[in-house]
C-alpha cells in the first residue's frame, strides 16, 4: 500500500493592496464646502459686518464730513438721550412698528383665511393681493403721497362730495401736516404694503393643515370661531410666529415709506430711528451721532429676535 505522501502547502502571500489615488484638493469635503462658503463669507463681510462694525466705531466717536474721527466714548449717545426730538423718535418707532404689525396680522390672516376657500378666480385674487407688496416701495408710496395731497387729495375729493350731498361745507384735512394724522397715515400706507406678506405666508400655513381635522371637530359639534382658535391657530403658530418676526424687523427700521411721505415732519411727529439718523449723521453731516443712533436700534430686534426663536424651540 503506497503511503501518502504529505502535501506542503506553500503559504502564499496576499499581494499588497492597490494604492490609491491621493484625492484632489477638492474632492475633501472640507475644502470643497471651504470653497462654496468662499464667496458668501466675502459677501457678507463686505456688506454687512464691515458696515455693522465701521457703524459701532463711528458711534463712539465724533466723526463728521471732512474731518477724521477721533475717539469720545459714549459722547454722541448722552448727548442724544438729552435730546427731546430722539426721545420723541423712540415714542414714533414704537408706535409705528406696534400699530402697523397688529394690523397687517388681523388683515392678513383674515385676507389668507378667506383665499384658502374655493371661489372662481381664486388664482386671479391670490396674484392681485401680491402687488402692493412687488410694487417698488418709493413708486407707490409717491403715489399715497398724491392720494394725501391736501390739495389735490383723492380722499379729501370723496369727501368733499358727501359733504356737498348733506349741505355742509368742507374744510380741505390736511393728511400730512397734522401730527396726529400723519402719524396714522404712514400707519396706513405700512399696514396696506405689508399685509399681502402676511396674507400669502399664513395661506401657505393653511394649506399644509389637514382638512379631515376640522371635520373632525365640526362633527364634535366646535362652530368655526372654535375650529379657528382650537385647530387652525395652533397648526400655524410657528408660520405666524417666524412672519411676525420678519415684520417687526423691517417695520422697526423703516426708511423709504417714512421719508418719502412726510421726511420725519409735521414737527418730527414721524420721524422713525432710521429717518433720524439720516437727517442727522448725513444732511446734518455728523457721521458719529448718526450712527449712534441707528445702533440704538440695534438691541431692541436683537431682543425681538431672541424671545421669538425661545418661544419656537420651548413650542418644539
């Protein structure tokens, strides 16, 4: 009987792994997001931190025309809190921004509750209420500026006709030249500029809400104000919440509308923060007390913007 004869079994060495190719500079994930953030940083830096903190160093010294700064600390900011026409401007912005906020959200969620239901036309509607807010800003505000016309006022016209109707004889109002009525003119025109933003951002809110939950509470037997504040409101707090906060900001540091309409006048009945600091750091030519105090708005929408997105994330 032949006899086995054992096999050697020759360990062969597994061949060295391929090299791989060494990637390229952008196929790192870290230097090709470098490279797409790249310009956005250069973008923002160049047009709003550069501007956000050239604003903070003029504020804290007595820069003007022609002259170089030179560093006074909190000298431009004592010496407008002793002036009355500032104080006043404080009064009008909050004014302005709570008046014309609390209007543009009551119109415009009535505005997105009515084109969330079904009529002919509805696309017609829906694109008509977005012109007073795609309308350029100066454009329109000059003409509600004819409209208030004292003289050649469409409104003072209308009534003009229904006091000859009645017998009476009508004394032209002067919309912008009476302090009171200036200040709810500008109201007006912010309030009729703003609330198609409103309207259309919490009418994309209404859409994402299920319909079969409000049949569900209608069959409960909830009428439509309960369907309203029960069903509706909570579904779209985070939408009003985020427009509201959008509103605030703009409305705060509004310029165009304001200085178009009445340029901070009757009086500095209307002058607002940013109509303020331009009267005064630039057709006044005190760069230094200009800038001080357009920062002073500054910590009320950083305030805003804080409490706001708490009360988003305590709401998640």
């Amino acid at each position: 009987m032949a006899s086995r004869l054992p096999l050697a079994v020759a360990s062969v060495a597994a061949p060295p792994p391929a090299a791989r190719p060494r990637a390229g500079l952008l196929e790192r994930e870290g230097m090709l997001a470098g490279v797409f953030l790249t310009p956005t940083v250069l973008i923002l830096g160049l047009f709003l931190a550069y501007p956000f903190f050239l604003g903070v160093w003029l504020s804290f010294s007595d820069k003007s025309v022609g002259q170089a700064p030179t560093f006074i600390g909190l000298g431009n900011f004592t010496s407008i809190f002793r002036s009355e026409i500032f104080r006043r401007t404080v009064g009008n912005t909050f004014v302005y921004t709570g008046f014309a906020t609390a209007l543009k959200l009551v119109l415009g969620m009535i505005l997105a509750l009515l084109m969330n239901r079904h009529f002919r036309a509805k696309r017609f509607v829906r694109a008509a209420m977005l012109l007073p807010f795609i309308v350029p800003t100066v454009l329109s505000t000059l003409a509600w500026s004819w409209m208030f016309d004292a003289t050649f006022s469409v409104f003072n016209w209308m009534l003009r006709q229904v006091w000859a109707l009645a017998g009476a004889q009508f004394v032209p109002i002067r919309w912008l030249g009476d302090t009171t009525l200036a200040m709810t003119s500008i109201i007006v025109v912010n309030t009729w500029r703003g609330v198609p933003f409103f309207a259309i951002s919490i009418l994309a809110g209404l859409q994402t809400i299920n319909p079969e939950l409000h049949e569900a509470a209608a069959i409960d037997g909830a009428n439509a104000w309960q369907r309203f504040w029960r069903v509706t409101l909570p579904l779209i707090k985070p939408v009003v919440i985020v427009v509201l906060l959008f509103s605030i900001i703009v409305t705060f540091a509004d310029f165009q509308l304001v200085y178009v309409l009445t340029r901070g006048g009757p009086a500095n009945s209307t002058h607002l923060f940013a109509t303020l600091a331009y009267q005064v750091g630039v057709a006044g030519s005190r760069l230094g007390e200009g800038a001080a105090i357009s920062l002073f708005m500054f910590p009320f929408l950083l305030l805003v913007v804080i409490l706001q997105l708490w009360y988003i994330r305590q709401e998640e």
